[in-house]
C-alpha cells in the first residue's frame, strides 16, 4: 500500500477522535491555552494538566518542533503527544522545517510505543498564524515521509477543525494521488 493511502481527512473536533493517539498543538510550557490545546485540556480533565506539569518539570517542557508522549485522561484516546509548533515569523526563520519536524517526531513517538493510528490537528495555523496553504503541503510532505519508514502506523487522519483546512488538505492529497 502507498504511505498516501494512509492518510484519511475528516473535518471535526479532534477530541471526539478514537485513534491510538491524537496530537495536541501545544506551546514550549506545555501549560495549555487556546485553541485546540484549550478544547483538549478541557475533554481530557485534571489528569492530562497534571501529567503535562510533570513533564514540564523534569524535562522543562518541550522545544519548537518537538513533541513528548503522556496519558489521555478522559479523551477516547489512548495517548496525547503535545507537538509544539512554530509561530510564524514571515517563513525564513526555519517555520517549514520545525513544522516538518512536528509530524515526523510526533510519529516518531507512536511507532516507540507501539501505536497504529494516529489523528492530528493542523497545527500552526491558529493562533500560531501559520499560512494555512503551506502548512497543509508541508504536513502531508512531512507525514508521507515519515511513514516510508515507520511501518507500523497503519492511519493518519487529519482533523481539520475549518473548512478553509478541509479542502486544502483535501486538494493536496488528491494532487498527490494524480502524482504517483
Ligand atoms: N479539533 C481540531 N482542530 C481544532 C480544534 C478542535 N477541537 N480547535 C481548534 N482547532 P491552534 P497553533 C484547529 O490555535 O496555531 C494554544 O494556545 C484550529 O482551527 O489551536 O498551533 C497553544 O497552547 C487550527 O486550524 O494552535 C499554543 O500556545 C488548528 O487547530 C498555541 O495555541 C491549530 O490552531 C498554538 O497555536
């Protein structure tokens, strides 16, 4: 099977998501926020705050472009993995390539634990104010890319919260599907 076959869309609430895991776009303290870090704090209750203040702790949270693994408190889920987007700065200050590092870390992390599916948000591109025509590209890039070596990932959705994000993820893959 293709590694873009593996890859589904849907438009929705990431918290509502039954995969293995779901990503969290997070900041560096890992202390929550806005957004969709807001709504998955909120789903997964107390726990999720107090491991994410442990890890915050021992490992002083988690750089730009990084990604660390905890529980899932009440969520459907069974693991979150908080990935820390870059904040957009005009795009030479390295954005795509900490975006990039984001999805591939992040599956990084599934594959360790043993994880198939794996349901992420468009991270970046709220608050964070990633353009969102190039994040979708370098999302999709990054995961086709990781997938070719991490085998026992069997799904990636993309959870895309707006429509604007839908359809662009939605284009890009069909483009993608015409390529190979
Ligand atoms: N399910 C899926 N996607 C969602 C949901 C949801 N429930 N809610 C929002 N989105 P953002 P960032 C989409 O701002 O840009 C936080 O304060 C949203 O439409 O959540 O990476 C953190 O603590 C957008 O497309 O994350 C950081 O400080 C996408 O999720 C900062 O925001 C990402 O938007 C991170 O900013």
């Amino acid at each position: 099977m293709r590694e873009i076959d593996l890859i589904e869309i849907r438009r929705g609430d990431i918290t509502k998501i039954e995969a293995d895991a779901i990503v969290n776009a997070a900041n560096e303290g890992l202390l929550g926020g806005g957004g969709v870090d807001g709504a998955i704090h909120r789903a997964a209750g107390p726990e999720l705050d107090k491991e994410c203040r442990t890890v915050r702790t021992e490992r002083g949270g988690c750089p730009t472009g990084g990604a660390v693994m905890t529980g899932a408190g009440r969520l459907p889920c069974r693991k979150v993995i908080h990935a820390v987007g870059p904040v957009w700065r005009g795009g030479a200050a390295g954005e795509a390539a900490l975006l990039a590092s984001c999805y591939d870390k992040s599956l990084a992390l599934a594959e360790a634990a043993g994880l198939e599916s794996i349901a992420f948000p468009n991270i970046s591109t709220g608050i964070y104010g990633y353009p969102k025509t190039e994040a979708a590209s370098v999302a999709i890039e990054a995961t086709i890319g990781a997938l070719r070596t991490r085998r026992s990932i069997g799904k990636v959705i993309f959870v895309c919260w707006d429509e604007e994000n839908f359809e662009l993820y939605r284009k890009e893959l069909e483009r993608r599907r015409q390529r190979t």
